[in-house]
C-alpha cells in the first residue's frame, strides 16, 4: 500500500478536542489505520480526550512537548514515541517555541 500525503488536503484544526491553539494535519483514514502528520503549533495542544477507536502512536520528528496518558506524564522530543491504548485519555501539548511535529498513526481494533 502507498500512501501519497502531497495528494492529501492539509487541514486547519483549532482547538483540537478541546485543546489550544491550532493545528495543522493531513490524514489518511481506512478501515484498518488513521495515518496523520501532524503540527502542533506553539502554544496548542490536543485536549484531554478518549482514545476510543485503536492504539494511537505518536513519534516525534521536532519540536517538543508533554504527553499526558492515563494520568502519567511524559516528556516529548524529536526520536520519542508516546504510545496511548485504546481506552486510554490522553492529551498531547507543545510545550516549545517552535512547532511540535509528529506522525501519528492509529491502529484500528
């Protein structure tokens, strides 16, 4: 399976799930995957929300921020990956100056 992301609207999203700022993302979405890179810009975040469709995975190009996943928190920085279950409430926010970037890829159960 190929994937061509220059083919994909980018889309502006503020406030993600209740969260700050905007985002900026382009997402594939199938029966089995939800494949998303994704910007955090300075200053937002993901809100606090249930992972309700699959595992989410989160790996870390640049930037940096704070994961929060069933209470725990984890630092986030390029080469890291946040792992939230499905199940799980989790929340991911730039805590840098620059953009938080991110591939994010949920894997549907």
């Amino acid at each position: 399976m190929l994937i061509d992301f220059n083919m994909i609207d980018e889309l502006t999203i503020p406030g993600m799930n209740g969260g700050t700022g905007t985002m900026t993302a382009k997402m594939y979405n199938d029966d089995s995957y939800r494949i998303i890179p994704t910007i955090i810009h300075s200053g937002g975040s993901i809100g606090l929300h249930v992972q309700e469709s699959g595992d989410d995975v989160n790996y870390i190009i640049s930037g940096k921020g704070r994961a929060v996943c069933g209470g725990a928190e984890e630092e986030l920085k390029p080469g890291v990956m946040h792992i939230c279950p499905k199940g799980s409430e989790h929340s991911i926010i730039n805590t840098g100056d620059s953009d938080l970037v991110m591939l994010t890829v949920v894997v549907k159960k």
